[in-house]
C-alpha cells in the first residue's frame, strides 16, 4: 500500500498564539494491487501415450485447434517437453489435474507439470 499524505489547514482562533495556523497531516492508503504469478502447463514426452491421445488432450483441455496441438505434440515428441499455455496458479493447478485425470482414465502415462514463468 501506498500512504499518500493530505495536508490541512487548522484555523487557531487566536487566543494566545498571536492568530497562527497550524498544520497537520492526514495520510490515507491507498491500495496497489499487484499482477498475479503465471505459470507454464507442460506436457512431457513418453514411449507409450498414443500421439493423437495428446493432441486430444490439447484440443479438449486448451482450446488449440487440430494444426496448433498437432504443432505441440511434435514439440512434445522431439523435444520431450512442450508448454499448452500459461495460466495463473489456480487454472494451471486445474488444467493439470484435468490432463492427469483423464490420462489415468484412459490408462496412458501421460505427465503434465506446471512451472512458474
């Protein structure tokens, strides 16, 4: 927060002090709000899950259209990690439980992680 000071002018009512004006200060905060830490979802590379399982995966739970998660699971195939999209913690903590819960279903060892960026 951000203290921010207002100064005001007391009226003295002149007995005594020879009719001199006081001042005081009156801070007010006011509240600075801070961008949220992103994270990277990834998906990491293995022998076994089925590439157009992945590119299932990228359609249903990222939104890609066929020729962008084709393009991500190449990635994911030649590079052994490729990143779905970044997301602040809370969709990103979600997005992977989704992933990791339907590659269990289906029974593929598909890992998903997510990392801050």
């Amino acid at each position: 927060m951000i203290a921010l000071p207002i100064y005001m002018q007391d009226e003295k009512d002149g007995q005594g002090d020879g009719g001199n004006r006081g001042t005081s200060v009156i801070t007010r905060t006011k509240a600075k709000t801070k961008k949220p830490n992103l994270y990277r979802v990834l998906l990491l590379n293995d022998d076994y899950t089925p590439m157009d399982f992945v590119i299932h995966i990228l359609e249903r739970f990222f939104q890609k259209d066929r020729e962008a998660a084709t393009r991500i699971m190449l990635h994911v195939h030649n590079h052994g990690v490729g990143e779905c999209g970044v997301f602040t913690y809370e969709v990103a903590e979600t997005k992977v439980s989704q992933v990791m819960d339907f590659a269990r279903q289906h029974q593929h060892p598909l890992q998903c992680v997510m990392e801050k960026k």
